[in-house]
C-alpha cells in the first residue's frame, strides 16, 4: 500500500460517479428553473405592435394569442415558475446532501481498509518472525535427538510448533489478499490515478 492515497481516487467509485451526476444535474436544473422566471420573447414577433407599450404587452392576452409559440411570457405563470425552481432546489439541496453521504461513506470504507492492511502488515511481520523461530527451535531439536541429548517427543512438539506458525502466517497473508481488494474497491480501483479520474482531467 502506498504512502500516499489522495482522495480523488475515490472519485472513481461507482456510488460517487452516479451521485455526482445527480448533484450536475440537479444543479443544472435550478438554472433552467431560474430562467423560467424571465420573458423569453422573440422580439421579431413584436412587428407590428410597435405602438404598444410594455404595459400592455404584458397585460393584453390577445396578443399572446397573436404572438403564437414565438413569444413564451412564463413570468405570467410565475407562480409555477416559483415552484418549480423551489422544487429545483429542493432536489438539488437532497443530491448534494447524498453525495456528501456517499463521500463520507467512500472515506470512512478507505480509512478502516488502510488500517486493516497496516494491521495486517504488522502481524505479518511478526508471525514471519514466529515462523523463523519455530524453524530454528526445530532444527535445535533435531540436533540434540541426534545427539541423544533429547527424546523424539521434543522434536515432534518442535513440529507442531512450526506446523501452527505457518499456518498463522498463512491465514493472515489470506486475510491481507482479502484487504487488499477491500481496499481496492474502496479506492474504486487500485491505487494510481487514471488520466479520465485526475482532477485536470475533469477540468
């Protein structure tokens, strides 16, 4: 594991890419409702009205009618438009609100991953060093039955000492497999950064 895991790695992560987009699109969303609030008006279609003043532009339905679909006055339904952008932000305000959930889901998921692969480093060490001893305390043993200065009893418990020290050492080697993919899916995919993930990229 390296020394270094910057955060935009998770970024990658499947949970974060979908909530992400969903805050984009929320975001994107309040800026449509904000402009439903504004006359969108072709002004070509006012040819012939130059007489009328503003006042009645925004009053005589008649000439909305005239107008057709090339003048679109939504200020006139600016109680929808209101609700549709409180609606707009409300939606906005709860993807937001989920992505940082998921962020801090993503964060808290890497943390105890990387504290259990340095856990698991530690204890590798030391089971290594467990093994070395039984090894060298089994080959002692031997020495001295050949010697005839200790029974076969000693030599097999020097055995099974050796026997259960490799198979600790091998369960935690199993267990650090197993947290090096947790922590890969974490990290949403290993430890170096891909070009489309870098946050130049994204810019």
């Amino acid at each position: 594991m390296p020394g270094d895991l910057p955060l935009n790695l998770v970024g990658r992560r499947p949970d974060l890419v979908s909530a992400r987009l969903r805050a984009e699109s929320a975001s994107a969303r309040i800026g449509i409702a904000r402009a439903a609030f504004y006359p969108d008006i072709n002004l070509a279609a006012l040819v012939g009205f130059q007489a009328i003043g503003l006042a009645n532009l925004f009053q005589d339905s008649s000439l909305i009618a005239n107008a057709g679909p090339a003048l679109r006055l939504p200020i006139f339904d600016g109680g929808a438009a209101r609700a549709g952008y409180r609606a707009a932000r409300a939606d906005y305000d709860e993807a937001v609100s989920l992505y940082n959930a998921a962020l801090i889901t993503a964060i808290r998921q890497v943390a105890d991953a990387a504290a259990s692969k340095a856990s698991l480093t530690d204890q590798i060490a030391a089971a290594q060093n467990a093994v070395n001893a039984a090894q060298r305390q089994l080959a002692a043993t031997r020495q001295r039955h050949a010697a005839g200065l200790d029974d076969l009893r000693r030599t097999l418990a020097a055995e099974r000492a050796l026997i259960g020290a490799r198979a600790a050492l091998s369960a935690l080697n199993t267990r650090n497999q197993q947290a090096d993919i947790a922590l890969s899916v974490a990290l949403g995919g290993g430890f170096a950064e891909t070009p489309e993930y870098k946050p130049e990229a994204n810019r």
